[in-house]
C-alpha cells in the first residue's frame, strides 16, 4: 500500500495498545496490527453479547494480552500502561450508540470525556508512549449542510449526548496537547504526540450492534427479527470500517515519526458517491440478501433527534496523509454481506477477516 504510506515494516515487533480491542473497530484494527506483526495490548469491556466479533475471530488468542476492565479504571489502565509499555495508542473504548446515550447521558459522558482524560492523563504520567489516536466522530460537529462537507476547522456541537460527548473529547484532547505536549512557544515537544481522528458511518461484517442498520439487516435475513427504519432520508457517509481503521495506522506511523503538523485532528471520510440516503443503503443491501423490505415515506416521528445530513471533506488526509477512500458503497456493503455469509456457514472468521485485510490491500495498490 506505498500510495496510501502504510507501512506494514513499521508495525513489526511495535508494542500498540488498543483502548476498546473488543468493539467492532477495535477488532479489526487489532486483526490488521497482529498481521503486520505488532505486540497489540487491549484495554476494554467484555465483548457485548452473544454474538460478537471477538469472540468470531477468537481475538484473545491472536494479542498479546487483554484486560478486561472499564476505561473510567485509571489505577486498571496505568498498570496496563506501565507494563506493556505501548509506544503506540489507539484510543477507541466508548459508549458509540446514538440512543443508548439519551437512555443514560451520564454513562455516555463518564465513558467518553472521562475515559479520555484518564487515557491522557496515563499518557503524560508514563513515559514510554510516543503516538497517540484519539478516534471520535463525524457526529462531533455542529449540523451543516455544507455541500463539500465539514472540515476540520469547522465549529463542534453535539445536538445529543453522543455527539455532544464527542466534541467534549475534541476539545479536551486539544487542551491536553496545548498545555503539556507543545512548549509555551507553542513547539511540538519530543513525544508523546497527540491527533484526533474523525469518521462516517462504519459498516462491515461482525457488527451487531443494536440500532444501526447494517446489523438491523442482518438480524432480519438470518434471524427474522422485524426490521425498521427511522430515518430513511438522513444523509450519512457510508464507509468500510478498513478505511478509517487505514487512516488511523497512517496517522499514528506519522505522529511516530515526528512529521510536522500532523498532531491536530483529521476527517476520514468517504467518496461523495458513497453519502447517500438511508433508503438507498437499504435498496442496496436487500437486494444484496434477497430481502423484500417496505421502505416509510417518511422520518419517524418518535425517533429522537438525529442529525440529517452528515458529510465529511477529507482533502486533508488525502493530501497530506496519502490516505483515500479504496471501495465503493457497493464493494463496501458486498464485502460486508459476504463476510456474514461466511460467519453463518461456519467458516474460519479469523481467516476470512485476514483475507477481506488483503484484499482491501491489493485493492489500494491496484489504484496507486
């Protein structure tokens, strides 16, 4: 992948920690670390249900450890910290559900900013790390409808907790560099180097979550469980969940390096062609899983509030990462069915999670 500067040699023996390791990101970062031969630590909650990518791909036995503990433990993750001495963080442990999160605001807010002030707050206390990606949300932005899509300059909001949660945790990282990481010039200092990293709707398989709709799709083709949709006209930036997670390794290989203007925050996001409506996802994948699916005229009324239209401009990293977008809304939802495909015929998900991570490699090189 020389187009996109990922370097699988800069992993290799590379002691990485991954906050969230059981989440559906965290899995497949932490799959892609290990194939490039790095040490993965993981810091997270048990894997939420039966039914999990965790457990699919049997990720305790394929990472060098695991705790299994609630980020808000500062005590848990410093001794974590202090022993597997991580010069690379992903920090990606969060309560991630837009709903769940008007259910317990309080939860949403203690997982997300206070989480990140204790992950922080070790980072600065221990001396080994070095690279830091602190991964948030394109929901941390103010509602725009900017045809080119937010960038990153653009104003935070947050009209729910979630959102409002992880404009919290943009802001609060930015505090933390200024006041300890740069010199009172205004320098970068030595390490550790802090960015924030900004992404669209994640899709791909291993996902079932509750409330989004990819998992909401797949529970109705294999389990018939009812399926509904609450707002099939909201605009969201589709992508495969390979393409932040490939924005993320190349943005803390960066930060590792020292490269200039590197620590700040970035959006990675999809081609325009890939922000589309709810329904037209819909028509996609149903007709991806020989599902007959009646689509509402309009946005359900009892719904809470979600923001419309959602849009990401990524010219940055495209430009100064190297990274871009490699599948498209179709490849992306049809890598997605075939892996569900795969795991509910009993294949080997561990091997077939490797081989969509090859795939999607040889992808990007045949667009270099």
């Amino acid at each position: 992948m020389e187009d996109m500067e990922l370097d699988p040699d800069f992993w290799k023996g590379r002691s990485v920690l991954v906050t969230g390791h059981t989440g559906f990101k965290g899995v497949w970062l932490s799959i892609w670390l290990t194939m490039n031969g790095a040490k993965v630590a993981g810091f997270a909650l048990a894997p939420e249900g039966e039914e999990n990518l965790h457990d699919k791909v049997s990720l305790s036995d394929k990472i060098d450890s695991s705790v299994i503990a609630n980020i808000s433990d500062v005590d848990a993750l410093r001794n974590l910290v202090t022993k597997a001495q991580p010069e690379v963080i992903f920090h990606m442990a969060a309560q991630a559900l837009v709903r769940k999160s008007y259910d317990d605001p309080m939860l949403t807010f203690q997982t997300n900013v206070m989480g990140t002030v204790n992950l922080l707050e070790v980072v600065r206390q221990v001396g080994c790390v070095k690279s830091v990606v602190i991964v948030t949300s394109d929901k941390c932005y103010e509602e725009s409808s900017r045809a080119g899509g937010v960038v990153e300059s653009d104003i935070l909001g947050g009209h729910d907790p979630y959102s409002a949660s992880k404009a919290c945790v943009e802001i609060l990282t930015a505090s933390w560099r200024k006041s300890w990481f740069m010199s009172p010039e205004g320098d970068q200092l030595e390490s550790p180097r802090v960015a924030t990293a900004r992404a669209g709707n994640v899709i791909g398989g291993g996902d079932w979550a509750v409330d989004r709709l990819v998992p909401d799709m797949i529970r109705a083709k294999y389990s018939g469980e009812k399926f509904s949709i609450r707002y099939p006209d909201a605009v969201r930036p589709w992508q495969h969940v390979l393409e932040p997670v490939a924005g993320y390794m190349i943005l803390a290989q960066k930060l590792f390096e020292n490269k200039t203007g590197v620590d700040e925050a970035w959006n990675f996001g999809p081609d325009d062609n890939s922000c589309q409506p709810v329904r037209k996802v819909v028509e996609i994948m149903a007709n991806q899983l020989g599902l007959t699916i009646e689509l509402p005229t309009r946005n359900s009324v009892d719904a809470p509030h979600e923001t419309h239209l959602l849009k990401l401009n990524s010219a940055k990293a495209r430009s100064r990462l190297g990274w871009h977008p490699v599948l498209s809304l179709e490849e992306a939802l049809d890598q997605t069915c075939n892996w569900y495909d795969a795991c509910y015929r009993g294949q080997d998900m561990h091997d077939v999670s490797c081989e969509q991570i090859l795939a999607y490699q040889r992808a990007a090189i045949d667009q270099a």
